[in-house]
C-alpha cells in the first residue's frame, strides 16, 4: 500500500500541475497541437525520442526565436529539447517500473513552450516496458518440513515471485522441478497475483527418501523470457511407521560355566527404521522367570548381552531368553537366544563311604570287603569319569560291584603283629583337564589272634648257683615275648614236672609263673648234685593257649664247705700208731705219708701239707704237696725213740679249712725197743693193754679191705668194658659224668690238678690204684669207725648220683 500511496501522490501532484497549465493556457492563449510519442524504457541518454519541429509544423527558427523550452511537468529531466534541431531526446535513463510502478501504461507529459507569440505544446511520452525484470522470490530457499504422514492431496502453499515488469514482461507462470510426490497449481489473487501450491500426490517416505529438494520456477512472458527460481528444501519428518526388526530371529551363544561375571555373551541387534526417537531401540528380556533372568544382564541401547551371576552348568545346562526391541513410539519386535553352558570341571569328585568296619581280625582271608563306598562327580562327561585307586603299597583292592559303587577288599593275609593297623587311602579321580581328585583315608585296625607262640630269649640257659644256699633264694630269671597283643600275649611260666636224680624236679626249684624268676626251693650241696636241667614252658592266655620251652642248666658251684679228711694215718681217740724208723736211715728216708681228701673239688680240693710240730723239728720234715714225712738228716743215737709230729693238712678254699693229723714215730732198730718206750708214750694206760688185739684186728680187716676191693674193681672193669661196647653201637653222644680227681706227679714238686676220668681204666693205674699201702711202707694201720663212716657216705653219694659208671666208689689214693 505505500507504494500505491507513492505512486499516487505523483499522480495527484501530476494532475494539478496540468490543471494549473490548462488555466495558464486558457488565460493567455490558444492550445496549438499536441503530440505523443511512445519510447522504451531504457534508452541510452541523447537517443530520439521525436522530432518536435517537425511534429508541430516548427520550423528550426521560430523555435529559436520562440526560445523554445520544456516547462512544466514532473518528469521533465528525462527528455531534453534539442531547439537547434527540432529533436527531443532522453536526456535520463528512464525506468518504467521506476516511473510508473504497477500503472500501465505508463507516460508522461509535458508542455513545450514558445515566446513571441507564445504558444504552448503538449507532448506525451509513453513509456513501454521492456522484459528487463526476472521475476524474484524473496528468500533463496523455501525450507519445508513435512510429515512422512502427511495425506494425499495436502496443500502447501508456496513463495510467490514478485517480477515489477508490467503486461507480458511480468510473471506470467510457475514451473515446479521434476519430481514424483507433488503437484504444482497455480493461484491468482484478486489483484492478478499469481501464486503456487504444492499437492501432494503421493505419500512421502522418510525411510526411502528423507530429503526432497525440489525448484521452483517462475517465468515471466517476455520474449526475452525472464525466471527466478527458488529451492523449496523439503524435510520429510518421520512418522513411527516402522516397528524394529531383529537381524536374527534366534542368536545362539556358549559360555562357560563360573564365566566371570561381565562375560561377553552375544549382541543382538534389531534395526528401526524410523528415525529420531521412533528409531531408537531398547532391548529388555521379557518373560524371564525366576533365576534364569538374572543370570544375564542387557545393556539396553547396545543389546550386549553379557553374564550377570555365576552360571552352573550343574544348574542349569541352557538357558533360553526372549529379547524385546522397542522403540519409543512403542512398536517392538522379538528374538530368541540360546545360551548353551559348556561344563568345565570345577568339581571334584565325592567319596562316600556307604560302610566301613573299622575293626577286622587278622585271619581273615583275602578278598574280604572292608568298606564299601559310592562315588560322584557333579560334572558331566570326562569331567564327571571317575577312577578309583587305593594305595597300592597296602594289601587293599578295589572292585567296583554296581555303577560308582565300589568295594574295598583285603587283597592279602594280614599280620597284626608286623602291622597293627593301617590308614587307607581312597582316592577318585576324574578326567577333566586338569583332573580332580578327592582323597578319603580310612583308619582300619587289625584285632589279634593268638598265632604266636611265646618265645624265650634263648632256647637254653644255664645259670650258676653256690651251693649251701638259702633255700628260696632266686637263681636265674626266665623271660620269653609273645608278639600278640593282650591276653593273647599274657605269659604264664611253668616248670615242666621232669625227674631229678629220681626226686621231681619241683622239689629242688620252683618258677614264679608270672615273673620267670627260678628260685630254690632246697640249699644244694655240691657234693650231691652238680647241676640241674630243667625245662620252663612258656603260656600265652590264648584260647587255645600256645607254648613253647626252654632248657635252663643251673650249675652249682662248690663251697669250700668241707675241711680236708685225713685217711692215714687213721686217727683214734685211744689207739696209738707209729711208724718205725730204724736208727741207720739216711737221709731222705721216707717215714710215712700222710693221706688227707676234700670233698670238695677244685681250689677247695687242693691240699698242701705242713709241719705243725714235732718232738725235733730238725730231723723232719712233711712235702707240702704229698704230705710225705722225710727225714732231713742221718738220725743219731742220740735222737729219742718217740719223736711227736703234727701235721696240718689244709685245702686252698676261701677261706681254706684245715685238718690236724698227729703222727707218731719210733725212732728203734726193734720192735720191743718200741714197745718199751711206748709205754708211757700213749696218753691213756687203758688203749696199752688192748694194743696187740688191734693191732691183729686191723691187720685182719685191711687184709679183708683188700680182697673186698680187689674183687669189686674187676668186677666193674669187665662191666664197664661191655657197657662201652654199648654204647659205642648206640652211638650216643653220652659223657659220663666223672668227679674230678687229684694226682700228684712225682718229683715235679708241685700239685697239679687233673681231672682224670680213666682213674680205674688206665693199664698202668689199674695194678697201683686202690690198694693201701705201697713199695717201702711199713706203715701199720688201724682202722677207725669215722674211717668206715667216710666209706659209707661214698656209698650214699654213688647211690644218689645213680651212674653205674661212677668210680666214685673207689677213691684213687696215688702213693
Ligand atoms: C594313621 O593316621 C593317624 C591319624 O592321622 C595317625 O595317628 C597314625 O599314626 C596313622 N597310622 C599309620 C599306620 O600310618
Ligand atoms: C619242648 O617243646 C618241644 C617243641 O616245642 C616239644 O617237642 C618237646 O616235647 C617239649 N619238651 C617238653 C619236655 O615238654
């Protein structure tokens, strides 16, 4: 409307400046001719517009006389009269859209005036339009937004170009780019504008074509024709018309069970093709139950799947989960994943002892079950296959009876007494990789049976014990061991009822049965018995109570308990003896012999002989080993017929005991010279009277003695003699039992002690040995009743003893 106002206003102000000149022209005089012309716009300055002079009937002169001039008018600066030739020229660039605007046609006029006479012209100029104007849009870009939802046939009304040419020259039509969704119709207001509307013919796709760019072309009608063109950049906005696919309708992953938790699963992945908020899509798990669900974790934009808790293939084997994709516009779509749990072998096997006897005896015999026992591994496949082993260095097997049952069995005897107990090992194993194991020790104790005998230390003792002991005195201790245990291994130990010498062997020694220890139960004498052999049993408690024996030796060792016994010269309370030595011995002359035994044997046996005193102790002297009495020098007349000597026979025992023998000797070349002095020589008158009778007496009994001897050793030689011979066929290994006996050798000076047991055997001993008396003794001998005492305790001891081969009997007196 301004515009218009503009325009107007020229208008108006035109109209009055004609009319003022129409009221001059009235006043002052007539109206000559008035011409018009028609130029373009456009034309150069100093172009033709028209030859005025010509037009009016002007000659060049009158105009220049007339002082012709351009008066009046408005727009009297675009042309310029040229008075010197007649012409009228544009003298500015004249614009018509300038100039008129939107009025058609368009023209201006304006009055040429002549003085003398004056004379007033009217010129008016037309200016036609030339197609110098495109027609324009206001904006480059018309930016459209338009829903992919939008109906067919909706309307989008468009930009309208603006070209100021008028007629022809201005917008004539609209041409929309080639394109396949819209239509272009053309409008025109009332005031002749003309306008564009897009409509749309077919619905738009966002997802297939998001973006249209179209032109918009609107010419003119010039014959040069003229465009403008403007973009119309259509946006198409999306519409939630697309739900979200899953590129898979099922995803199948594997993890492995006690996968740490974060574990990458698998993705799944849906696609929208909306756009914005309706393309967007989040995954949740729908229908998950109970554990399962929890299990997994979603991440909701990315559709990563990955573990959320520990996974137990023992649990569970598979889990199947349900994946929703939705978008925001609420339209979804779901798949399926499969997650398979691969076993790894994270348990170990289990041992399970169904039964076990704890206890078991020791003569059970192999192959018998002692523990049964189930095994299982919650694994699956190798890592759920289980072997079974027990410790091989154990006599143990192992068999399985049903299916992961099996059964420990003795695989060999048992000894309890070189293995009481043991510990069993049972270990399982499967075959994962690597494998596990379980270990089960069991602890299985052997009972005993009585299989062992008790044992002695030794199969045979000996022990020594003097004689003379205390009766009750302990001799020797016994011990045996039984390896069995308890009762089985109590010892009792018992005296086997044997003989002794006739007499049970309980009435010499007894044991005590719990500690072995032997005691006496008599003193023994060494002179009646020498040794003991005797056999202890050893008892267990079994039941059956085992034994086994032993022999103990008991060795009773001499005591120097007897004093020496001297047999010659026979000492009497009231006879008298004496030897006679004649007045011509030389020296060196042997005057008797004093014969003394000892019992006892060994040191305590050994004798040695010693002048105790004498009537002259220079005339005699005694051999201290063979108790001979010698004379030391040639006896004199002077020397007295009774010479009075003590002899002391003593044994070397400790301490040594001792024997006193008085031996009395005549020193008289006669018989009756003795007697004569003898008679005062005895110490009782009463013995004097008797003295022939004894003496006759003994003369007759050792004449008896003698033959009696005689007569019992030959008897005993030949008895002898074919008992070796049965022995010798026996081939017994018999030693008979000899006592120890004492020779003395002559002239070796000492005393030497031998134990000679062929005393009576030997050829040469058998004409010397057990006679009384020998070469050069005149010895006269009267036998005492303590004589014939000692002989009957010979007797007694050969009895006791019992050895028929015992020449104890006889007792080996060597001169
Ligand atoms: C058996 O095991 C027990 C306890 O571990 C132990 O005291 C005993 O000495 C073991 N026995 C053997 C024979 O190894
Ligand atoms: C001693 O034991 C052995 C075997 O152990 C047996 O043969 C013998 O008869 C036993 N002796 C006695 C005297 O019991």
């Amino acid at each position: 409307m301004g515009i218009r106002q503009h325009r107007c206003g020229k208008w108006l102000s035109c109209w009055t400046l004609t009319l003022q000149l129409f009221v001059f022209v009235f006043m002052i005089s007539t109206v000559s001719g008035q011409i018009r012309y028609s130029i373009p716009e456009e034309m150069k300055k100093g172009s033709l517009i028209g030859n005025v002079a010509q037009d009016l009937g002007l000659d060049l002169k009158r105009l220049r006389s007339g002082r012709a001039r351009i008066v009046t008018g408005e727009n009297n600066q675009y042309t310029e009269l040229k008075t010197d030739k007649g012409i009228l020229v544009v003298n500015e660039r004249i614009d018509r859209e300038e100039l008129c605007g939107d009025v058609t046609p368009c023209s201006f006029s304006f009055e040429i005036i002549l003085e003398n006479p004056i004379e007033l012209h009217r010129v008016t100029v037309e200016i036609l339009d030339i197609n110098d104007h495109a027609p324009t849009f206001k904006n480059k870009v018309i930016n459209l937004e338009i829903s992919e939802s939008a109906t067919m046939g909706s309307h989008f009304d468009l930009e309208s170009a603006y070209d100021p040419d008028a007629g022809l020259n201005s917008l004539q039509n609209y041409v929309l780019s080639l394109n396949d969704n819209f239509a272009l119709k053309q409008h025109s207001n009332a005031d002749g504008l003309k306008f564009a509307v897009m409509i749309l013919q077919k619905p738009l796709d966002r997802e297939m074509n998001p973006h249209l760019s179209l032109k918009l072309i609107a010419v003119d009608g010039g014959t040069q024709q003229r465009s403008g063109t403007v973009n119309i950049e259509i946006t198409v906005l999306d519409a939630n018309d697309n739900s979200p696919v899953f590129n898979q309708s099922l995803y199948t992953a594997s993890v492995t069970e006690n996968a740490a938790i974060g574990t990458y699963i698998a993705t799944v992945n849906a696609s929208d093709a909306d756009s914005g908020s309706y393309g967007l899509v989040t995954y949740t798990f729908s229908n998950v139950k109970g554990k399962s669900g929890e299990m997994f974790e979603i991440d909701s934009l990315s559709g990563k799947i990955t573990v959320a808790d520990n996974i137990d293939f023992e649990k569970d084997k598979k889990y199947e989960i349900r994946v929703i994709a939705k978008d925001q516009g609420g339209l979804s779509d779901s798949s399926k994943v499969v997650v398979e749990v691969t076993d790894i072998n994270d348990n170990a096997p289990a041992i399970n002892i169904m039964s076990f006897t704890s206890l078991i005896s020791e003569d059970v015999s192999p192959g018998t079950t002692i523990a049964v026992f189930n095994v299982k591994d919650a694994d699956s496949e190798r890592n759920g296959q289980i072997t079974c082993s027990v410790d091989p260095k154990h006599p143990f097997k192992i068999q399985s009876s049903l299916t992961n049952y099996y059964n420990l069995l003795s695989d060999e005897p048992f000894d309890r007494e070189s293995k009481p107990e043991y510990n069993i090992t049972i270990s399982a194993t499967d075959s994962g990789s690597p494998p596990l194991f379980t270990k089960v020790t069991i602890h299985l104790k052997i009972s005993d049976v009585n299989d062992n005998a008790p044992v002695f230390s030794k199969p045979n003792y000996s022990a020594d014990i003097i004689e003379n002991n205390i009766p009750g005195m302990s001799i020797f201790t016994v011990s045996a061991q039984d390896s069995d245990w308890n009762q089985n291994a109590r010892i009792s130990y018992l005296l086997e009822e044997t003989q002794v010498s006739g007499n049970p062997v309980s009435s010499y020694v007894s044991i005590n049965s719990e500690t072995g220890v032997i005691h006496a139960v008599r003193s023994f004498d060494y002179e009646q018995i020498k040794q003991l052999v005797l056999i202890v049993k050893a008892q267990d408690g079994g039941s059956p109570p085992l034994s086994s024996n032993a022999s103990v030796k008991i060795l009773i060792q001499d005591q120097n308990d007897n004093p020496p016994q001297v047999l010659y010269p026979v000492q009497t309370g009231g006879s008298l003896v004496a030897e006679l030595v004649p007045r011509s011995a030389d020296v060196g002359y042997l005057v008797t012999k004093v014969v003394a035994v000892d019992v006892d044997s060994g040191q305590n046996a050994w004798l040695s002989y010693k002048l105790q005193k004498a009537t002259d102790r220079a005339l005699f002297e005694v051999g201290s080993q063979n108790g001979e009495i010698r004379t030391i020098r040639q006896v004199t007349d002077k020397d007295a017929v009774k010479q009075r000597l003590s002899v002391i026979v003593e044994d070397n025992g400790q301490p040594s005991r001792s024997a006193t023998v008085v031996v009395n000797v005549a020193v008289a070349d006669s018989f009756p010279e003795v007697l004569s002095e003898f008679t005062d020589f005895t110490h009782d008158k009463e013995y004097n009277d008797n003295l022939t009778f004894y003496l006759v007496l003994a003369l007759a009994v050792v004449s008896f003695l003698f033959i009696t001897c005689v007569v019992v050793i030959i008897s005993v030689k030949i008895y002898r003699w074919r008992q070796s011979r049965v022995l010798f066929h026996s081939n017994l290994p018999v030693i008979p039992y000899y006592p120890p006996r004492y020779s003395d050798t002559l002239g070796a000076g000492t005393l030497q002690h031998v134990y000679n047991y062929e005393v009576c055997r030997t050829t040469d001993s058998r004409k010397s040995d057990c006679k009384f008396g020998g070469a050069g003794s005149q010895n006269v001998l009267i036998m005492d009743p303590s004589s014939t005492g000692t002989m009957q305790r010979i007797q007694s001891e050969k009895s006791i003893l019992d050895e028929p081969d015992s020449p104890l009997e006889v007792r080996p007196l060597t001169y």
